[in-house]
C-alpha cells in the first residue's frame, strides 16, 4: 500500500487512512477538501488516488445540488455502488471551519464499513485540532 501526501502536513492522515484500509481491507481511501483537492490517501498499487478524488468531487457537487434543491440537511453519506457490489462511499465532515470528505473504496456488499469509517472520521478531527 503506497501513501501519499499532498503537502507535508498529511502524513498522520495518511497514517490514519492506511490503517482503516489495513482493518478494512479497503483498496484505497482519501481525504479531500470540498471541492475534491486531495489532501491526504492511502491505498494499494492499483489504485490511482487523483483519479478518485476527481469522482469525490463531482459525487459532492451533485449531492450538494440535489440537496439544495430538495431542502435537504447536510449530508452524512453518499454511497455509490457498481453492478459487481464494490461501494464508493463518500463520508462529509468538518473540523476546525475546514469542510473534508472521507472516501472510501469497500470492495463487496457484505463488507461492512462505518465503524471503520466513523473512527477514522473522530482521529482525523483528533489530529486536524493539534
């Protein structure tokens, strides 16, 4: 499992992300900031961590647009999933006035992964406040 930083303050997220993919078995997750820059990531040789955080901001604006339009709250979770079972699951949070998201890759449908995601969610804030 490769981890990269996309500037020098990452590397305890990347830390943190590459232990949940370790507990997991998550092929790849990431952080990004609201609009998809990548800020931290872990994840296997055969991922491509811009390719994802791309899809993680487009996930986020039509979220962001759907629930503009419907009056909805905030969202928690935006999940997507392929014909084969794999999940892309997209986890909006904030800390300190930074908004982030929590993008993970969960390979079968069985899998389960919100613990993993929520812990990795509370360190991430943990560390962001240091």
């Amino acid at each position: 499992m490769t981890i990269k930083n996309s500037n020098s303050g990452s590397t305890q997220l990347s830390q943190i992300l590459a232990e949940m993919n370790k507990e997991g078995s998550f092929p790849i997750a990431i952080i990004t900031d609201q609009h998809g820059f990548p800020i931290a990531s872990a994840a296997d040789p055969d991922q491509d961590p811009d390719t994802q955080s791309a899809v993680v901001a487009l996930v986020q604006k039509t979220a962001n647009q759907a629930s503009n339009q419907l009056g909805m709250a905030q969202t928690d979770e935006i999940s997507l999933y392929d014909t084969a079972g794999r999940r892309l699951v997209c986890r909006p949070f904030s800390t300190n006035n930074h908004h982030l998201i929590l993008a993970v890759v969960v390979p079968n449908k069985q899998q389960t992964y919100r613990r993993l995601t929520n812990k990795a969610v509370s360190t991430i804030k943990q560390q962001w406040k240091l």
